[in-house]
C-alpha cells in the first residue's frame, strides 16, 4: 500500500512544469490563519477507514470530477469513501442534513466543499470535536469560520488573475470592452471576479462595462450574457466565474450572431475543453479538479496517520485555450466526464 504521502509526490511529479502544485507545496503546506486550525494529533486510525465526500452538489460534473480523484486514490489505499451531496447547490439545508448524518454514522473523515461556509461551521465543529478528520477541498480559505484539519485547493484568486493577464497580453493593446458574468454572491466569486480584475488592472484598453450574476450554471450564463449583449452592444470580450456560465454566454452570443467575442472561463469543465478545441470558448482556467481530489483524500489519509503537519495546498492551475488544449483532452482518464470523443 502507498503511503499518502509518496501518492501525492507521483502525482506532482507528472504534473505540468508550470502547475502550482509541487512535492514542496505538499510537504510544506501555507498555514492557515490563526485559530483555524484544528489538531492533528487529536486525529486516529485504526486501520479500517471509511470516508465521507461532501460537495455541495451532484448537478455541478467539476465536484464529480473531484470525486472520481477521490475514489482513483481511495482505491489504490485499499479506502472505504462515499459521496453525499443534494442535487442541487442552492440546496444548503440539505447538504446540512447530510452532514449530520454522516456525524452520526461516525466516519473517520469527511472531505467537504460548501457553497455556506457560515452555515456548515457548527455542523463542522461538532465533526472536529468528535475526532473526526475535516479536509475542506476546492477552496483556499485560510480561516474557516470554525478550526478544520486541512484545506486544498487551487488559489481562486491567481488562477483568475492570470486569465485576466491572458487577456491583456492576447488584446494586443486593442480596445476591449469586457463584460463579467459573476457567480452567486459569496467568496467563490468574490475571489475569482477579484482576481480578473486584478489581472486587468492598469491595462487602459480595456474596460469592464458591466457585471451581473449568472448564478453558476449554463442557464444563468445564457441569461446574463443576453442580458450584457444587448444593453452593451459594444461588448467583445466576456469573463465567467466558471466555465458553465461561460458556456451558457457562448449561447449567447450564437444565438444573437455575435461575432469575434472572446470568451474566457473558470474550471476546466470536459465541455468546456471540447467547446475550446471547437473554437466557441476562447480559453479557461483549467483548475484540474480530479488532480485535486486525488490530493485531498491523500492529505486526508495523512492528517488521519498523524503524518500530515496542517494547513493548505494549493493545487495546479494552467490557462488552457486552442493552443493547448488537444493533450488535455487526450488525457481522458484525468477528465469528468469523459470526452464526448477521442482526440
């Protein structure tokens, strides 16, 4: 059997040069915040393990993918994990539900992402109490309202901030008025919006027009990237909070025969990677969410052996659009979904 520890270094080893993730960031993970940070050696294994996966929702194929590392992982450890999530993430009394039950049925550990850090807090300080591991994934909060384990992610916040960058350099000083499509109001987007406007600032041939809500999904995406289209008609070029969102603008943008709109995503949705290869979204931020899953239930298996030390890792991030995106593609078996096609 592996050890944790050693999985994590292999996957970091086949990661891209360029990724953020690295056997160092591992192996010396950021702090969190103080007080954040809930200890490690009150954590045990006795050797038969059994492991919750919480998303905030099975209708999003980004924590399916984060899941399916999970499970690549748990199986090579020889791993009990199961996954609990409502159907929909606007369901958060749901997901509040579930993570009593799972407190309840006394896991070893629960790997949580939530759309409602505020209303997962006590729920999660029981969990943390009653020596349960608490692995917060696909976030880089450094001081979660109440004391967890760990937490890995990618940084929101740089990923976003270099497809911003992406979209200076790609200008070519040409004038761009840009619209954003935010998510539902909450950290997620006020760090990923946040970082796209950092990586624009000081470019003075671009400017953001306008930057409603879409609601995470393709089908707010398509609403508000009609809704910029038409009261901006200018607008050529648009920003999405993730990569559905920007899918549903691309709708958009077909339907009102929009032409040369730049369309930049946040992900690195299987949908979205094809749409890129077929020319209807320019480019994301591909966030490699099943890398992260394999990361988290390792980090996880370590905090439970008392090998890992606390804190976050942050996970790889890389800019993905027509140039790259055929081997990403190619690599099928780090991608859910899976491609609708071999490439």
């Amino acid at each position: 059997m592996k050890t944790a520890s050693t999985t994590v270094i292999a996957f970091a080893a086949m990661s891209l040069a360029s990724n953020a993730a690295s056997a160092a960031d591992y192996t010396n993970p950021v702090p969190l915040a103080e007080g954040a940070q809930a200890p490690i050696s009150e954590l045990s294994n006795d050797g038969d393990l059994r492991i919750a996966y919480m998303p905030p929702a099975t209708e999003f194929n980004y924590y399916i993918a984060i899941g399916e590392g999970i499970k690549a992982t748990a199986a090579d450890a020889g791993v009990d994990v199961f996954m609990l999530a409502p159907q929909s993430g606007a369901d958060i009394n749901g997901q509040m539900g579930m993570i009593q039950d799972v407190i309840t049925q006394g896991v070893d550990a629960i790997i949580l992402s939530t759309h409602d850090e505020a209303a997962a807090a006590p729920l999660v300080g029981r969990a943390v109490d009653s020596g349960i591991a608490v692995i917060i994934v696909n976030s880089d909060i450094a001081n979660f309202p109440t004391p967890v384990h760990g937490v890995v992610g990618y940084s929101q916040r740089n990923g976003t901030r270099a497809i911003g960058e992406y979209l200076v350099e790609k200008s070519g000083g040409e004038a761009l008025k840009v619209g954003v499509i935010e998510g539902l109001p909450g950290y997620h987007s006020t760090e990923r919006v946040g970082g796209f406007l950092e990586g624009i600032e000081g470019a003075d041939n671009i400017e953001v027009v306008a930057s409603i809500a879409g609601g995470w999904n393709v089908e707010g995406g398509n609403t508000a990237g009609m809704d910029l289209l038409q009261a901006n008609p200018g607008i050529n070029a648009m920003f999405a909070a993730n990569d559905y969102m920007i899918m549903g603008a691309a709708l958009a943008s077909k339907a009102l025969g929009t032409q040369d709109l730049m369309l930049l995503g946040n992900d690195g949705d299987t949908a979205a990677l094809e749409q890129i290869n077929d020319g209807e979204v320019s480019a994301t931020v591909n966030t490699s969410p099943f890398i992260m899953g394999q990361i988290a239930l390792a980090v996880t298996l370590d905090a439970l052996n008392g090998n890992y030390p606390g804190g976050f890792v942050e996970t790889p991030t890389t800019i993905v659009d027509g140039a790259n995106v055929l081997p990403v593609l190619q690599d099928a078996d780090s991608l859910y979904p899976k491609p609708s096609k071999s490439y």
